[in-house]
C-alpha cells in the first residue's frame, strides 16, 4: 500500500518534452488507469515512477518520502515493459525468478511461486525454453506478466500489460488484477490506449495527451462529464457524435441549428448565448429511435445496421451527417427506412470548437 | 514468347556463370599468396628460387626443424645472422603470445567498460570525447614513432614487455570503444530497465544483463584486435631488443646480408599466421556479424 504523488514532472527527449510539468496523487491501495492515446506521455511517467528515467524536474514522493533521485532498485516497485523487456539470454524460468534472486529468495520458496503464477498464465509448460524470443507475442506477454507479478511489491506499474492476449486471457488477466489488488491492496497504475480496459479495471482514470493530465475522475464522470473534445472523443464506443453548427435564440429557448437539423436545447441548461461555431455532441446511447420529445424529434435514413450480439449500432443520415445509434438487441429497420429519433437531453454536450473545451454539459 | 522466356534464362544462366568466375578470381587473387607461402615453407633453398616457379616438388620439412632445433654449426656456415634467429624462435613466438592476449585482454576490458559508460551514461561531452578517442587513430603510426621512441628510452618503458602492452593497448583502445559501442546501441534500454527494477543494481546489470547480449559483437572486436595486435611491425621493431622481440620483427631480421633463407622465412611466417587464421576462422561468425550488425538483427520484440 502506497499513496504516490506526482509533483510537475518534466521531462524532455532531445528538446521534445514528453511530460510537460504533470501532477497526479493516487491514493494508497487504489488502480489508476492512465488512458491515452500512443505518445501521450504514459510510458515515461511510468519509467518515471519506476525510477529508470530521470525527470528533468519536478517531484516524485511514495508516503510522503521524496524518491525522485532513489534508484530503481531500493523502489521496490514492479514494472510491466510494454516491449516486455525479457532478458534474452535467459530461459523463461530465469526470466521470471531473475527479481527473487535479486531478493536472496531460497530456491524452494522461489519454485513454488513460480508454479502458482505460471499456472494461473497459463505458461508453466513454456518454463524450460530457453529463448524468449522463440516465444509468440501472447506468450512473452504473459512470460513478462508472470515476471512482473511474481513479488509483491509497494507499487505495481503496469504498461499495456494485456493488449496483446486473446479476448479470454484478457478478461481472465483482468480478473486476476482485481483479485490481485483486492488480496494484497497494493496500489496499481494501469496505463493503456483502450478505454474499455481502463473502464474494466480502474476506479480512476487519468486521461493524459501530450505529457499532460487532461482529466482525472472516476470512469462514470469521466463518460458524463467530459471536460473537453479529446475526452469526449477518447471514450466511448462506438464514438460520439459530433455535429458543427450555431445557436439561435427563439423565445425562451435556445435552439442549435445546423444544416439540415434542428435541436432544441433543454431549458434548465441554462445556456449563455454562444455566437459563432459551436460543436453538439451526444453518445450513440444518447439517441432514442421513435421516441418524440417536444421540438426535438429528427429524421434521419439507416444506412447501415451492425448487429453486435447484444446491440446493433445504426448509422444514420440525418441532413449531411452520418451519426451512430446504438439500439438494444436486434433493431428491426430496414436500410434505406426512415427513422424518427430524439436525443436524450442528458446526454448533449457543447463544445467551443476553437479550444475543444466543454462549454455546458 | 516461349522463345524469350528460354532465351531470357540462357542470360541469367550467363550471368550466373559469371559472377562465380570473378569471385573464383578475387578469391584466388586474395588466397594466392598464402598458398605460395606455404608452398615455399616446404622448399629447399634452391626450389624457392628456381625459375619458372615450381608447382611440382618434394616437399621438405627441413625449414620447419630449423626454426626451432638448434642446428647451429650448419645454419652458422650459411650466415652468422640466422644461426641467432634459429634459436631464438620460440622466445619470439611467446613474446607475440604473451603481448597480444594481454594487450587484447586489457583494451578489450576497458574498451567494453568504456564504450557501455558512454553508451548508457552519455556523460557529459560523449560525443566530443568519442570523436577525440577516434582521433588518435587518425594520424599514421609512423608520426608519433620517433616521440615514443624517445618518450619509452626516457621513462624506461623501452624494450620492456608492459612497455610494448601499453602501447598497444592505447592504440587499440579507440577501436574497441567505438566498435562495442555501437553494439550497446543497438540492444534496447528497456531490457536493462527492468532489471534494474527487478532489484539488480547497475554492476550487476552490466555483466549479467548487457554483456551477454553483445558477446557477438565481443567476439567480433577480439577477432579485429587480434588482426591488429598480432601483425603490428612498426613498433615493435623500434621498441624492442633481443628480449621483447615479436615475431613480425624477427621474420624481418632474417633477411641477411649473404642470402636470404626463403623457405625457412616462409616456415616461419607460416606457423605464425596459424593461430591467427585459426583464431579468426572460429570467430568468423562474429566478425561477419560484427560487420553486418544492425542489418541482420535477430528477431526481438
């Protein structure tokens, strides 16, 4: 159990900065997702955290005790390497009790943890090789799992630990994390591209983007309550609905305009008059076939139906824009049928398309 | 349109053809004169000379007893000079032993040390000081000869064996840092990252991590020292006497005043190009990987 406080790090590559002066605290015993996109930053934060980069500037503390300059080695962290990093001149065994040898474990004790966490992987027959490189993709994944997990550590890190197993072993990786945490309570941060994931795993999530917090909230505010564009478009599948247009006012009401739709703001938004450009976003959650709400009916053709086993997401065409639809079960539209739809007023978002920032919600 | 397929395999055929043959000629070209040297370890005195050259002839082994049997009153009536030689052999043979593993052994030592540091530690001015080790290999040997002739007479270096080990450890230093080097680039940090955080601490790191990733690249430099180190003749003519000769200086002072002993020169060299060429025939798959390195890397993740 370990609360981490990240204090304006910093850190640049050749003049490039990766981490543009972050801050983050994750409470002792919890899992942090860090979702972003490829380049964000996570990898490095993580490296970080680990010990094996430097930052440039700014603070790293474990309970309150300043570990910025401790080396890797006195961090008693562990850290799963999203290029897996096994030592390839040593069999699978070697690679994963390299860390307990580190640790003067007796060869008995070492052995038995091993055969637990080889069996839980699913690896223990793949022991004896002796290259790792001979392994396939799922296979060293899960051989630098089984590294990783094999201590118990204050703090585990974990770099895209699962994104290359197959969609059983994911789920059940996912399930042994959270078992995992809840046996041990250790504090785990998570970082990944794939918001399902961080969705599955985390209580928190740090959307980060070009070496910076973006956003730090628990998954159903996150989903909610974007804070901006990046967020909004970042989470969510299939992704949201974005729509350019402008907004007038008509009596009481504010309505957004845009060509070839019209859509009635809901009242208790409160909204200040926006001139100019303005960006309407709603989740294909959002959108309620057949169903009237007062000035807020649309019309729009299918043009396309996926069934996905429990949904079946439509694409609509509604004036110039294809917009997604997500129906329970098996929709019943034909392609080429008009549909009417309203838009969930909970569920509409604005954005100020200059800055990607949220204007209401 | 069958004709022009035929015709066009007839060409590549052709070609093929060719190719082989210039490489027959390059390899003989490059082959020919150790295969003459051998030929000649095995002739007498009046078959190396005979015009046209022999092909043909009994071979002898006479030359190879000379080297090392010390039959001196006969060698002593052909020249004073090689009777001295004829003796000496096997303290030269050792003294090219003894200056080339060490002096190989200590460049290669810190050289790997060396090139590991600035590959991973970049100190400050990394680039600055791989260019300023580069640099002293850019003037030929020739130029700095009288200076360290009469540095190693004044500080008492000269004609002694450390004397000859340093300097070829200085000379050889630049070689095995640039090239190990580059062979420590090549492996990903991340592998060494994470055994840091697995809790090895950074010597450790080094010989159990590092190390055995680039033993090809070890190989490979070792394979190159030996190369240099083993065939140097400037120096060790001009820092050596009777005691700390090499045996590239002792060929050389075979050559007497009367006549030259062909056969028992070629015998010579002979044997001492055998563990050279022994040496670099078990490590030629790292020298051939020392030279591709980077193109034909293995698969890793």
């Amino acid at each position: 159990m370990t609360h981490v406080k990240i204090k304006n790090l910093k850190k640049s590559y050749n003049g490039f900065e990766v981490l543009k002066g972050l801050s983050l605290e994750i409470p002792s015993g919890s899992i942090v997702a860090l979702l972003g996109p490829t380049g964000a930053g996570k990898t490095t934060l993580l490296k970080c955290i680990a010990g094996v980069e430097q930052p440039d500037e700014g603070e790293i503390y474990f309970d309150d005790i300043n570990v910025t300059y401790l080396p890797p080695w006195s961090r008693d962290v562990a850290l799963f390497f999203q290029s897996y990093a096994l030592y390839p001149h040593m069999s699978v065994y070697d690679n994963i009790t390299f860390t307990l040898k580190q640790r003067r474990f007796d060869v008995g004790e070492m052995d038995k943890i091993v055969k637990s966490i080889t069996t839980k992987l699913k690896i223990s027959h793949l022991l004896d090789r002796k290259d790792p490189s001979t392994l396939s993709g799922g296979e060293m994944q899960r051989v630098a799992l089984a590294r990783t997990l094999v201590r118990r550590p204050r703090l585990f890190l974990l770099d895209e630990p699962i994104s290359n197993l197959d969609a059983k072993l994911r789920e059940e990786a996912r399930v042994e994390f959270k078992r995992l945490h809840r046996e041990f309570k250790q504090t785990i941060i998570y970082a990944t591209p794939d918001f399902v994931e961080a969705f599955a795993v985390a209580e928190k999530i740090a959307v980060i983007n070009n070496g910076e917090i973006i956003q730090y909230d628990d998954p159903l505010t996150l989903m909610r309550r974007p804070h901006n564009k990046f967020v909004a478009t970042l989470i969510g599948s299939p992704p949201i609905n974005i729509i350019r247009g402008h907004l007038v006012q008509v009596g009481n009401t504010v309505v957004f305009k845009s060509s070839g739709l019209e859509i009635e703001l809901p009242q208790e938004k409160k909204l200040e008059m926006v001139s100019g450009d303005i960006e309407l976003a709603f989740r294909p959650q959002s959108v309620r076939i057949n169903s009237y709400q007062l000035g807020n009916t649309l019309r729009g053709k299918v043009l396309a139906a996926e069934f996905m086993g429990h949904q079946t997401i439509l694409t609509l065409l509604v004036g110039n824009f294809k917009l997604k639809a997500v129906v329970k079960g098996i929709s019943r539209h034909a392609i080429n049928e008009e549909v009417s739809f309203s838009i969930d007023p909970e569920g509409i978002i604005l954005i100020d398309p200059k800055d990607g920032r949220v204007i209401q919600v | 349109m069958l004709r022009n397929t035929s015709k066009k395999k007839i060409v590549r055929k052709i070609r093929q053809i060719a190719i082989y043959v210039l490489v027959l000629a390059v390899t003989a070209y490059f082959i020919f004169p150790i295969f003459w040297l051998i030929a000649t370890s095995f002739k007498t005195r009046a078959q190396a000379f005979s015009t046209p050259p022999l092909f043909v002839w009994e071979p002898t082994l006479r030359n190879y007893i000379d080297i090392f049997l010390k039959r001196q009153t006969e060698i002593e009536a052909i020249t004073g000079r090689e009777l001295e030689l004829a003796t000496g052999a096997e303290t030269f043979f050792f003294n090219s032993f003894l200056v080339t593993s060490t002096s190989i052994l200590v460049a290669t030592l810190i050289g790997t040390l060396a090139a590991y540091s600035f590959s991973r530690y970049r100190p400050t001015g990394t680039n600055t000081l791989m260019f300023f080790i580069l640099s002293t290999r850019m003037l030929p040997a020739i130029v700095v000869a009288i200076p360290i002739y009469f540095f190693y007479r004044y500080i008492g270096l000269y004609n002694t064996y450390i004397g000859l080990i340093l300097l070829y450890v200085m000379f050889n230093l630049p070689f095995a840092v640039w090239m190990m080097k580059s062979f420590f680039d090549e492996i990903p940090k991340d592998i060494e990252q994470a055994a840091f955080v697995d809790g090895a601490k950074p010597f450790k790191v080094f010989y159990k991590i590092a190390l055995p990733q680039v033993y090809l690249g070890l190989g490979a430099t070792i394979g190159f020292l030996i190369i240099n180190v083993w065939n140097e003749f400037l120096f060790a003519l001009l820092l050596t006497e009777r005691a700390t000769r090499t045996v590239p200086v002792m060929i050389a002072g075979t050559r007497g005043e009367v006549g030259i002993n062909w056969g028992l020169i070629a015998a010579i060299e002979t044997l001492y190009i055998l563990p050279a060429l022994v040496l670099i025939f078990i490590l030629q798959k790292y020298l051939l990987r020392g030279m591709t390195f980077g193109t034909v890397r293995g698969v890793r993740q």
